[in-house]
C-alpha cells in the first residue's frame, strides 16, 4: 500500500490491518497500574512497525493515543513507494500532532530529509524554506526532532540543537 493511503485511512481501516495487544503498564502507578491491562501496543502487520501507550487508565484512549503514534512512526519511517509522490501540504503553520494532516506534514518532510541524505541545506532549499526555519519546525516537537537526530547520527553527521 502507498505511504500516503497508509497514512489517511481512517483508525478502524489502520486497526484492521494492525495487530493489537493489551499489556500492563510500566512505572510507577501503584495497584491499578499493575492489574489490570490498559497499555496498548499497535503493530502494523505488513511493516512491522510497531507503537504504544500506556498514559490513561483507558485502554480505548491508549489505543487512540497508540494510533496516532503509529501514523508518526510510519510516516518517518517508510519510504515512498515507487511513483508515489509527497502531498503539497503546507510546510507552516505545523498542523497540531493530533491532527489528521500531521502525519502527511511530516511525512513530506522527512521524505525530502531522506532523500537529500539529512543534509539540513539541501533539504530546506527543496522544501522553499531556511535551515534555522527547518530545524525550528521540526523543532517544535519533541518526536520529529528525536527521529530527524537519530537519523543525522546514523549517517555520521554532526549533531544539531534546537
């Protein structure tokens, strides 16, 4: 499937192709925490990508929460698929991280990052933006900066800061 479907379809359509599991969270949270199984992890059967959460005492909400996070995960991982191409969406305002445009935002970002090898210049130059305009979008949230370090780091390149 391409990246960008992957990235739209609706929870119950992501769910279906997801294998969901309920565990107990970890951490503190006394007895409540430690009886019962609220934490949810998603893994998306065909990638292999997996992600959770464990923040509320309802496993409805996590699974929501876990979702959402998923989306990002797929989004900065895969790759386009051959003849696919980034949607135009707008690079500012950045859409907020519960929204159903965040991850075809950074999707399309981390697409451009990819190919131009994390090389901060040439990736601003494609997206018509700076580097200091780039660093502070991805910035501004604290996943996207840890996956656009983690990959800069992988690559051998010299560290960024906010």
């Amino acid at each position: 499937m391409e990246k960008y479907l992957l990235l739209s379809l609706s929870d119950n359509l992501l769910r279906e192709q997801c294998r969901v599991e309920a565990v107990r969270g970890t951490g503190p949270g006394g007895q409540k925490r430690n009886k019962t199984s609220t934490a949810v992890r998603v893994t998306h059967e065909a990638t292999g990508i997996s992600a959770g959460d464990d923040t509320s005492r309802s496993q409805h909400q996590n699974l929501r929460h876990a979702l959402g996070k998923l989306r990002g995960e797929l989004a900065v991982s895969l790759p386009l698929s051959p003849g696919e191409l980034s949607p135009s969406v707008p690079l500012s305002p950045v859409p907020r991280s519960s929204s159903a445009q965040y991850p075809l935002w950074l999707g399309r970002i981390f697409d451009v990052l990819r190919r131009e090898e994390f090389q901060l210049a040439s990736a601003a130059g494609e997206l018509g933006c700076t580097p200091s305009q780039l660093v502070r979008l991805l910035g501004k949230d604290s996943f996207a900066w840890q996956k656009f370090s983690q990959e800069r780091q992988r690559r051998q390149l010299p560290p960024l800061h906010r």
